[in-house]
C-alpha cells in the first residue's frame, strides 16, 4: 500500500514502495518558565515544521550537532511526547490522533531503543522480567509461553538464554544494549527509533551492536529510524540520511549520494570532519565560525545563515523549504551544491566574483 497524505516531498524509496511512516509538519516546542512580566513565554524550537517519510524495510539515519532536536524529533514521532503541531502517520492511521486508550494498544507497533544501556534497564528486575513486563502489560503470554518467547529473544540478540533470571549489572555495557534490544523486540514491532544505540558502548563492541541491528533488519523486515552523532556509524547501517540542524531538517538522501555528493554546506561541513580511510577520498576540512545559535531564538531565513560561508541576504529574508534537486536528494539550501562540487570550490568561485544571487 502506498499511503500519501497531503503534498509532501517526494521521495525515491530505497528498497520498498510502501510509505510506513509519514512525518507531515512535525513541530515540537518546549515553553521555559517565564522570567520577562511582559511578553509572551520564551519557547525552545527544538522541532520546527519537519515533513519527510520512512519506507517501509529501510533504515533511515539522522545525523546533527548535540541539541539539534534528533532526541526530541524520534520522542515525538512514538508520541513519547506529545508534539506541538504537525502529524505522523503509520500506515494510514494518524498516530497523532489516537486517544490515550487506541495509543496504548497501537504501542507494540513501534518502539524505541536508549542511547544508555543500563539507565533504561530497571536495576531491581531480571533479565526475564525487563523483556517479559513487556509481555505482561500487552497481554501476549504468560507462564511457560512467556519463558519460551523470553528464552527465544535472548537467543535472537545474541545472548545466552540461561541466563534469564540474571540482572543487568551483571553484564557488560554491550550485553546490556542487547538486552535492550530484545527488549524492544518482544512485542514484535514494526518500526524501531534508536536513539545513539551505540554512542555509550566501547568502540570495539559498537560494530557488534550496530551489526546485530542489521542482521534484525534484515531477519525481522524492521524498519528503523537510526540516531547518530557518528557520521561512519550512519553510513554503514543507513539506505538513507536526513541531517538537522537547529529544529530543521535540511537535507535528505540516499547514504551514498549524501556522503559522496553533499549539497547543503551544513552537511559538506560536517562530512569535512570525517576521517577517512581514503586518503584520495580526503575532503579538507573546514571549521565553521561561531556557535550553534539558540533554539529558543532561531536566525531568520535559514537557520544556517549565521555560520554559513554562502550566505547573502536572501537567506536572511527567505527560509529555503525542502526541495528535491535531483531524484531522491532533497535540500533546503538557497544555493545547493551542484553534484560534484566541493563547499571549498563554491568559496573559492564566490571569492572571485561569481557570488550567489
Ligand atoms: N524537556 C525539555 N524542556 C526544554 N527543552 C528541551 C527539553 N528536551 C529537549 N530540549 C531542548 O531541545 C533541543 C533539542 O534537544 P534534543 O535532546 O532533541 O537534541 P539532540 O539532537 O538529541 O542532542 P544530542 O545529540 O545531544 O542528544 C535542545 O535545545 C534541548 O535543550
Ligand atoms: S540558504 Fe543560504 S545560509 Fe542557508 S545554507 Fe543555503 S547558502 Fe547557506
Ligand atoms: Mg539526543
């Protein structure tokens, strides 16, 4: 089934037709307590007006500087917070809309995954009683049943399934991520939001995690919304990446075309700062001036205009929307970077005199 709702971007899906999520105009703003007697509260924009769609089987990264709203976004989209504005669809059912009662059943299709292993495990519960309260409050199985589906979702993350009446401090960081993600498996979801799964694990067991999620993919037909500050880590488990930047999306692609061909200057920013193995492949990095800008009081325009080197005074006038450039590569940039085109080249072109109109 091939769901559209309203006028969104189009996108060229990876491996499926099927739209399983669709983020129309998500927003989600955080009011702080007032400190000014006059004037409204201050909010913090920390999800600004973000449309895009996941298809169904693939592993969408999200990548972007701390605080620019990837944590927030994945909460809202699982309505583990209510978002301000906009709707998320799943399938063809607003997920926004459900009352508290619909939500609560409609939960085992989709799930999320910590960044901290061990702060999302209750200490005082078994191994067998993390996943299994899962069972028990949806109602899926009991005594013997229960067990044997515990046993089997140990078996299936890698864990061994004697082990079910031992607690989590008793094992490593990188068993306790698999013992959350058997965890988030025990209802049989569609749709997984890992937020920074691996960010607190010792870099020699990142690889396993991030390999066992893909083996679960692929095994499980699981579609994931992956969350991560490590550009490499994304590039190896994603079909596609979206890059944020200050409550924004402002750029969306399938992995290669972004990592080989950026076109938003955020993310040949970001890419510069990569190391790379290829040394022939080496882009020279560049540092962008100044600091992220408060969420609570975004630029005008684009948001990036206050360290963007391409910047002119349109981009302080008009908000650039996401728009797709070539087929299945969008951008909210002004002055995209054509294909092939280095951040430094369209400086340097500027510097001479061919600036941005
Ligand atoms: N409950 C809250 N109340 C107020 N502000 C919040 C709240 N949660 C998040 N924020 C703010 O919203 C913005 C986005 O935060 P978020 O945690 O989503 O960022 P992030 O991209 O996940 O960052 P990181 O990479 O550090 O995890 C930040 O400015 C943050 O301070
Ligand atoms: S719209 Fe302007 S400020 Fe924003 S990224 Fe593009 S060139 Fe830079
Ligand atoms: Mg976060």
């Amino acid at each position: 089934m091939n769901v559209v709702h309203g006028t969104d971007h189009t996108q060229t899906p990876p491996s499926s037709e099927e739209v399983l999520i669709q983020v129309e105009h998500l927003q989600k703003y955080f009011p702080l307590k007032k400190k000014k007697i006059f004037g409204p509260p201050e909010v913090v924009k920390a999800v600004d007006d973000i449309s895009f769609k996941i298809y169904k089987g693939e592993t969408l990264g999200l990548v972007g500087e701390s605080g620019c709203g990837k944590s927030t976004l994945g909460r809202n989209l699982l309505r583990l917070q209510e978002p301000t504005g906009g709707k998320v669809f799943l399938r063809d059912v607003n997920f926004t809309d459900l009352s508290k009662k619909e939500l609560r059943s409609y939960r085992k299709h989709v799930q999320m995954i910590y960044q901290d292993p061990f702060g999302s495990l209750n200490p005082r519960f078994t191994v067998g009683q993390v996943i299994g309260e899962m069972l028990t409050i949806h109602k899926l199985a009991t005594g013997d049943a229960r067990t044997k589906k515990i046993k089997e979702l140990l078996a299936l993350v890698g864990l061994d399934p004697d082990r079910i009446d031992n607690y989590p401090h008793e094992f490593s960081g990188g068993q306790r991520q698999r013992i959350g993600i058997a965890r988030s498996l025990a209802l049989d979801p569609e749709f997984i939001v890992a937020d920074e799964p691996v960010s607190a694990l010792d870099v020699s067991v990142q690889s396993q995690i991030i390999n066992l999620l893909i083996r679960l993919k692929k095994e499980l037909g699981l579609t994931l919304l992956f969350i991560a500050h490590g550009l490499n880590v994304v590039r190896h488990i994603s079909d596609r990446v979206g890059v944020m930047y200050l409550g924004k999306l402002v750029e969306l692609s399938g992995t290669d075309d972004l990592f080989d061909h950026p076109a938003h200057p955020y993310t040949a920013v970001l890419l510069s700062t990569v190391p790379d193995a290829d040394p022939a492949a080496r882009r020279e990095r560049i540092v962008l001036k100044g600091e992220v800008p408060s969420p609570i009081n975004p630029p005008s325009g684009c948001r990036f205009r206050t360290r963007c080197p391409l910047a002119t005074e349109k981009c302080a006038e008009l908000l650039p929307e996401l728009e797709e450039i070539r087929p299945g590569h969008h951008v909210a940039c002004h002055y995209p970077l054509e294909e092939g085109e280095s951040l430094k080249e369209r400086i340097s072109k500027n510097d001479k005199g061919a600036v941005n109109l």
